[in-house]
C-alpha cells in the first residue's frame, strides 16, 4: 500500500532533500527506481492496481533488489562523499524497500473479481 507514495518520494527526493545539484546518479537512482515502482504497483496483481500483469511475490522481490540497489547506490556510484543529504536518503529508502519487500504479505488480501479464494476462475 506505500508503494504510490513512496515512488513518489523516491521522484521528489532530490528536490526534498536538497541534493539536487549533485546530479548524475545521485539524482537519477531515485527517480528511476521511483517511477519504475509507481508503474510496476499500477500493473500488480493486487487491490490498488489498473492492471493485473505482475504477479505480487513477483512485485515483492523487485523491490526487494531495488531496496539493495537503492541502499549501495551512494557507495557503488560514488557519491557517497557529497555529504549526508545526499547519501542517507537513498540507503534508509533503500533498507526501507528491502524490509517492506521481505516482510509484505505475498498473496492478494482479496481475490479478484471472477476467481476463487485459490486464485482458480470461477466457473458458472
């Protein structure tokens, strides 16, 4: 459920956290995971979704990597010297995508309309 805002906030970080300037993948790491998670939470197979494409542990486990990602960022592309604003942001979304992605219930709390409790299509 924190995913829409959360992609967001990972959009918004460079600007909310005033990193900004620092450009390269400082900025770009978040935004490019930001909108990758937005679309992929819009295409899940779950309640707050358009689109029922992405299978959820599927979801989870991307986040998951994308936590990883996120959190070595600063360390891997060098910018982890550019000062706190710009590194600590990136490793506690970054562990925050990686916790949520472990721990986040792997199945639908609902089944979709038309389909059993099973995940089977009803048949009638």
């Amino acid at each position: 459920m924190l995913d829409y805002p959360l992609g967001v906030a990972l959009i918004l970080s460079p600007w909310i956290f005033g990193f900004s300037d620092v450009g390269g993948a400082a900025t770009a790491v978040p935004i490019v995971i930001g909108v990758l998670a937005l679309v992929q939470s819009l295409i899940t197979d779950w309640e707050l979704s358009i689109a029922n494409i992405v299978p959820l542990p599927v979801h989870l486990m991307t986040d998951t990597l994308a936590g990883i990602v996120l959190a070595i960022s600063p360390f891997v592309f060098g910018f982890s010297d550019e000062g706190a604003n710009a590194w600590i942001p990136h490793v506690v979304f970054g562990l925050g995508m990686f916790g949520a992605g472990l721990m986040t219930q792997r199945r639908r709390e609902t089944p979709r309309s038309g389909y059993t409790e099973t995940g089977r299509a009803a048949h009638g």
